[in-house]
C-alpha cells in the first residue's frame, strides 16, 4: 500500500465522520432481518427497503460522505498544499486517494445490499444487488 493511500485511510479511520458510515447500512440490514424474523413476506418490504432505501439512499450517501472525507481532511488538516507541492504528478496523488475511497464506498453499501437480498430472497439477489450497486454511477 502506498503511503498517500495509508495516510489517507488512516485519516479517514481515525476520524468521527467515518461514524456516519454505520448507521444507514446498519438499518438497510436491520429493516430486513426485522421483517424476516417477523415473517412479512418479501414481496411486501424488499422493494422499500432495498430499493428505496438500500439503492436510493445508501448507494449515493455513503459514497458522498467517503469521498468528502478523503478530501476534506486534507483540507482540514492544511496538509493539502503540503502534498500537492511533492514532486510527484497530479494521478500519482489522487489514484491512491480515489482506491481508498472507492474500497471503503463498495464494503459499506455491497455488505447491506447483499445481506437484504439473501433475506428477500436468495443469494443470486444479493448477489445481483452488490453487482448493481457497483455499476451505478
């Protein structure tokens, strides 16, 4: 791993925003586990709670708030001048710092995606679901 994409998880890890990462995934796979152990039939909360709120709500929030905290706390810090000064070229900065941000985005939503959609039905869907949700832009 290089040193820009550990510093910048480490950054990411080390601060209190990366708690706002939990709880939206964590009700994606509490409202299903819920709605299993009560014995509602899929048919009547896959669709709002993978949909609506795994597919509406996760999928662009959580990369939203990673991507602004891979950025932002190099903003914050004041390190950001610091870094683009290195000699090194822009892609070299910005590649590392992109990997961590997208490898954190995809754990967090695919890990609820895939666990609402074996609940709702099998794991072809959670499966199914991890793979839409990593195509979307």
């Amino acid at each position: 791993m290089s040193t820009i994409a550990w510093l910048t998880a480490r950054s990411l890890f080390g601060r209190r925003r990366v708690w706002l990462l939990v709880p939206l995934p964590a009700l994606v796979i509490l409202l299903a586990m819920l709605a299993a152990w009560v014995g509602v039939s899929p048919e009547y909360w896959a669709g709002p709670v993978i949909a609506g709120l795994g597919l509406g709500v996760v999928l662009p929030v959580i990369p939203l708030i990673v991507g602004t905290s891979v950025l932002g706390s190099e903003i914050d810090d004041g390190t950001i001048v610091h870094i683009l000064t290195k000699p090194l070229p822009r892609w070299q900065i910005v590649m590392p710092k992109l990997a961590v941000a997208i490898g954190v985005s995809v754990v967090t939503v695919a890990v609820p995606l895939y666990a609402a959609g074996v609940l709702a039905d099998s794991v072809r869907l959670g499966v199914a679901l991890v793979v839409a949700g990593g195509l979307s832009p």
